[in-house]
C-alpha cells in the first residue's frame, strides 16, 4: 500500500515549508524514522522522517520548493505499485509564472500629440494664445501649437497648457546612472519573517508606552551576581530578571499569554516566553519554557545555552517552538524606545529600551535614577487600551520593587 509523505507541521505558527536538500533518492529503502528530506520552516531547519517502511518511489517537489502545510511532498511504497497522481500546491510561482504576472516594459517613446483642429490657429499660421499661455508654455518646454484652446474664439489660455502638460504620456527614465553594488536573493530565513510579519501587520494593533525605574533591578543583580559567579560560573543579565518579571505578571494576564487562531482564543497555563535574538540574517525566537517556575538563576543558565546554540546553529525545533509571549530588548544596541510588531499567533509583545541615568522627580526631590522606557504592543482583536496599560503597571510594579517577585 502507498503513503503520501506529507510536510508536518512543526509548530503551531508554521504555514509552509522550504525544501533543502533530499537525503533519500528516488528508488531507495526506507525504514519508517528514517530522516528523508532536510525543511526550513519556522525560522530553523529540520529533517522530515518516513512515516513507513517501503521504497521511495517518487519526490513530488524540487530543492528550494515551498510547500504548504499537509501538501504531498513524496510517495513511499512497494516496487512495482502504481503511484498516484497528486501534486502539491507550492507557494513559490516558477520563471514562467512570474513572467506571465510581471508588469510590461515601461515604452521609451510616445506618439507626439497631434496638432489641434480647433479654431487656435489664425490665418497665415498664428497661434490665438493669451500671453500667460505663451509664457507658461515656454516655461514647461511645450509647443503652444499642439494644444487647443477652450478660450473666447478657440483662444489658448493658460489653463489649456496645464491641461496638456497633465495629461501628456510620461516618458520613462532611461538616464538611471545609480551603481548597483550587488543584488541577492532573500535568504528562506528572511522571507519567512517577512511573511510572518505582513500577517501580523495586517492586524491592529494598539501600543502602550511607560517609563521603568530600574535601580532596584541593578541592586539585585549585583547581589545575584556575587553569589552565581563563584557557584555557578555563571553572570546574570537585566533581561533574565526581566524575563521573570514578565514570566510572573503573565501569570495575573491569561490573555497576554495565549494565540489567536482563527475565532479561538487560546489561553495558556504553561508560559513559554521567546527571547528575540539577532542573527546573522535576521531574528531568531528561543525559548524559555515554564519560565514562572524557574528561578532567575534557572532563567540565567537556559539563555546562556539558548544564546549559544544560536550563535552556533545549533538550535533545535525544540528551542524555537512553543512560545506563548515574546521579549525584544534593543537596549545593548544603545536604541531607547521602539514599536514592536507582534509575533503571530501570540496576542501580545514587549519591547524594552536601554537603561539610563536620568534625573526624575521621588518624594518631591530631584534624584539620578537608571531608567528604561517599555512597549507593549497588544492584538487589539483580543485586547482594549485598558488591560494593556494594566499588565505594564504591574510589570513595572514587579521591577522597580524586584524583591517581591519570586526570586
């Protein structure tokens, strides 16, 4: 009996899969586990596994194919047994297609407008123009002749030159002298988030802003610190402290930490909070599981090793799947304030800033505090102005009195 291989799903926000490399080959002996074909899909790359024992009788797609979810990808069967005729749909159009959907060819030339047969032109060849015709007709570099005139008699006035200036051809521009340094092709990485991004922004989305005062924060790490350096090796940053902040405010806002799919809301006992880290070609989100029961020591060890595995390509589909809210911290990168774009199908995003030194007013005094502004973006399908302002201030609550968290 044939089986159709199909690309799986490998998390919940995955909608195709890119194909890079077969590892098996038309003709060869499976066994069911064994890997067949190496995807990218979901940031990260993969290997597909034969669901049966058998031989592969036929690859559906070709390297580079993106396929969508439970599309057929290959028939796996016995020697000798007739291979259906299916097909998978692929998101990408092949040379032909692109051609056939491509805008035509912008002319470099156009008809030159035929003279006027009105009554503008008096006998013996003169042209009945007011003088600000004339004039504005020299100014745009027009033959008055080719124009005719609405005026008293068939008269050209300068609206009449206007008119023709706006409705003449456009000739397009053949004296683009830019050097182009080199063009390439998006990498699957690159488009994949650019997908994911246009789907997002298709959503409204509301953001709320506020000021963090984070001296209590540093305090702490420096006591943290003095204590995991010699025990564990290990140095704790502001944003293992914030990804508990966060992991523990999650637990009072079930709607910050669920997805939207379709019409269902899903929310999450368990929460999983993704860590957005730059990478060579653009951004990757591992993932902090079950941060709400772990320490920030805990939290500390898990993102060292996630940081490195990223930095090495050794990430997991593990590591990058299961997120139910995402942190982006540009404060390394010097940048103050920004605007996230949520991370489909979570409903919310946090994007935090650098820490300053900044003057700010407490107890009617003026006093030199480390500051940091923070924005949460919101789905607003899901969520209204006023949970979002009230799961900051708890937020903010949480860090500037870090003590009360559950350290």
């Amino acid at each position: 009996m044939v089986t159709t291989m199909i690309m799986q799903r490998m998390s919940v926000a995955m909608e195709y899969g890119v194909i890079l490399k077969w590892i098996k080959k038309e003709g060869d002996k499976v066994k069911k586990g064994d890997p067949v074909v190496e995807i990218f899909g979901e940031k990260n790359e993969f290997e597909l596994e034969a669901p049966e024992d058998g031989i592969l009788l036929k690859i559906l797609c070709d390297v580079n194919d993106e396929i969508p979810i439970s599309e057929p990808i290959a028939i796996i069967g016995e020697k000798g047994e007739d291979i259906p005729d299916v097909r998978p749909k692929k998101l990408n159009k092949p040379a032909e297609a692109l051609e056939a959907v491509a805008p035509p060819t912008p002319q470099t030339t156009s008809e030159p407008a035929k003279a006027p047969t009105g009554s503008s032109r008096m006998k013996g060849g003169r042209i009945k123009a007011s003088p600000r015709a004339k004039k504005r007709a020299e100014e745009l570099g027009i033959d008055i002749g080719q124009i005719s005139g609405t005026g008293p008699g068939g008269r050209i006035v300068e609206k009449d030159v206007l008119d023709f200036k706006a409705s003449a051809p456009r000739v397009a521009d053949t004296t683009d002298e830019r050097k182009v340094r080199k063009t390439e092709t998006i990498s699957h990485l690159r488009r994949t988030i650019a997908r994911r991004m246009s789907g997002s922004w298709e959503h409204p989305h509301i953001t709320m802003i506020t000021e963090i005062d984070m001296t209590e924060v540093i305090e702490l790490r420096k006591e943290i610190n003095a204590r995991t350096e010699q025990t564990l090796g290990i140095r704790v940053s502001f944003n293992d402290i914030i990804v508990k902040a966060v992991a523990d405010t999650l637990e009072r806002f079930p709607k910050f930490n669920a997805a939207l799919i379709e019409n269902d809301l899903i929310m999450y006992d368990d929460i999983h909070i993704g860590i957005a880290v730059a990478a060579d070609d653009g951004l990757l989100v591992p993932v902090v599981k079950s941060a709400n029961k772990k320490s920030i020591t805990e939290i500390a060890q898990e993102t060292k090793a996630l940081g490195k595995k990223a930095r090495t390509g050794e990430l997991t589909a593990d590591d990058l799947t299961g997120g139910t809210f995402t942190i982006s911290n540009l404060g390394p990168f010097q940048v103050d304030l920004f605007i996230p774009v949520i991370n489909p199908p979570e409903t919310a995003i946090l994007a935090l800033g650098q820490i300053k030194k900044q003057p700010v007013v407490v107890d009617d005094m003026i006093a030199i505090r480390s500051m940091m502004m923070a924005s949460c973006a919101v789905d607003h399908r899901v969520l209204d102005g006023a949970p979002a302002g009230q799961f900051l201030s708890a937020l903010k609550d949480y860090l500037e009195n870090p003590y009360f968290m559950k350290i």
